[in-house]
C-alpha cells in the first residue's frame, strides 16, 4: 500500500501567490501531476493540513480544483490556517468528515483526528477526543494503524511551534502508549521533515509542499520560510509489514546518471 502524504500548501484565492511569493498553487499542481504519474500509484493521497492559508470558501475550492485531478481516494484533516467547517463543507463529508473520523478500507487503517484549537495556532486533543480514539483502537488492536493530524503531539525544537504547545498531548499520549499497532502518527505543521519516538511509536511531520523554516536549533530567530521545490512523503507499507518513509523532491537537476565515469 502506498500512501502520498502532503502538507501544508497554503493556497490562496486564484491568481495570488502565498504572503505575495510563495507559488503554492503552482506547487501542489506539480506534486498532483506528479503522484498521478507514479508507478505504482498511490492507493491514496492524505492532506496533514493547512491546505488553505486563510481558510476561506475561495481558497479551499481553489484546493479541491487541483486535487480533483488525482484518481485516488483523497483524505484531510484542517489545520490551524483552515476553518474545519469550511473545509468539510467545501470538500464534502468523504474527502474531509467533520471531526475525527476512521478510513478503514485498505491494509492499514487510517484515523483522522482534528488536532486544531479554533482560534489559536496550537493544537489541542479533549478528552472526548482521547476517548473516541481508546474505542477505535481497542475495536481492532490488532490492526496496523496510522494516525494523521496537523499538530505533532511533541515538541520538536522548532520556536514557533513549541510555544504554540498542544493542549491535551498528555491525553493522546495515554491512549497511544497502550497499543502496539500504531505505525506512525503522521503530522505537518513544522514546515519541516522531523521524526520523533514518542509513546511506543513515531512522530513524523512532513515538509510544506514549497516553503520551509529554517533551522534553528538555538530557538531565538523569528520564525521564516524559505522558498523551495515542492515535494511530499511516500509512505509504503510492505509485503512485510513494515512502514518505510521516502522524502519525494521535485527539484529540477542534471541526471540521472549511472555510477560509472561519464564520456
């Protein structure tokens, strides 16, 4: 099985580039041309979030004009730029439910979880959230299982998202230490690639589609991006059970080339 994880692509309404530079729009019709030429393709694309940069009506039906060219299943969760009920509305109930909700119709099973505090750019989890996922989980414990929400439950050593916090990762944490099943939770939000252990499983955020952060182990910049090819992740779960992540680069260069002297 092959899942095509992207995140965080910002589009604006038609015509505007993301904070006056940033070509979103143009970026994720790349990565849409891209994984529908992939062979094998993808059994599905999921969005980790921020699809839109406003999260309004004309930016999510901005969104869902480039994505509707994928042949596959297409899932969301929102982010912290998206407003959840617009999303939902927008995309319908099958590409993006309102709340949590469970896809259960392929090798893994694939939870959604709406990790968003309206309002606020931090993440949060109630515990009627932690409770619904206790019930999902237990149905099937045995089950290989993926997470996906926007906020990455821990801190990664990025400033801005740190002080953001995420309310409730306590709760989540609980309920995901008591399975084994759980593959991965799969994050944006960072703007970066960053994998972190964390309660018996692992945390993995993936890059924006086209405008990255910058490093800063220090943590006293201010928060900026860079501009950057687009890409995403391919998540293939194996034959032999195991989830292995490729970092998938748009960058234009020279090659490919044989290892071997050229000329």
């Amino acid at each position: 099985m092959l899942i095509a994880h992207i995140s965080d692509t910002h589009i604006t309404s038609p015509g505007n580039k993301t904070y006056g530079v940033a070509p979103m729009a143009e970026n994720l019709a790349r990565c849409v041309e891209h994984i529908s030429q992939m062979v094998p393709r993808p059994d599905v694309v999921f969005h980790s979030g921020d699809v839109t940069n406003a999260g309004t009506a004309a930016e999510v039906r901005h969104a869902v004009a480039l994505l509707e060219k994928l042949d596959c299943p297409v899932f969301m969760v929102p982010g912290n730029h998206d407003n959840g009920r617009v999303l939902s509305d927008e995309c319908g109930s099958t590409i993006c439910p309102m709340g949590d909700y469970v896809v259960d119709d392929f090798p893994l099973r694939l939870i959604g979880m709406d990790s968003t505090d309206p309002g606020k750019p931090g993440g949060k989890i109630t515990t009627a959230q932690a409770g619904w996922l206790e019930t999902q989980l237990s149905s099937e414990p045995e089950k290989p299982t993926l997470i996906f929400m926007h906020h990455p439950p821990v801190k990664c050593g990025v400033r801005e998202s740190d002080r953001d916090g995420f309310v409730g990762a306590d709760l989540l944490g609980e309920v995901v230490g008591k399975y084994n099943n759980i593959e991965r939770i799969l994050c944006g939000h960072i703007h970066l690639l960053i994998h972190a252990r964390w309660q018996g499983t692992v945390v993995t955020t993936a890059p924006s589609t086209g405008m990255q952060l910058g490093l800063d182990l220090t943590m006293e910049k201010e928060p900026a991006f860079s501009l950057t090819e687009p890409g995403y992740l391919l998540h293939d779960w194996t034959q032999q059970q195991q989830l292995i992540t490729h970092t998938v680069s748009l960058a234009r260069g020279e090659g490919p080339y044989l290892f071997e002297e050229q000329g």
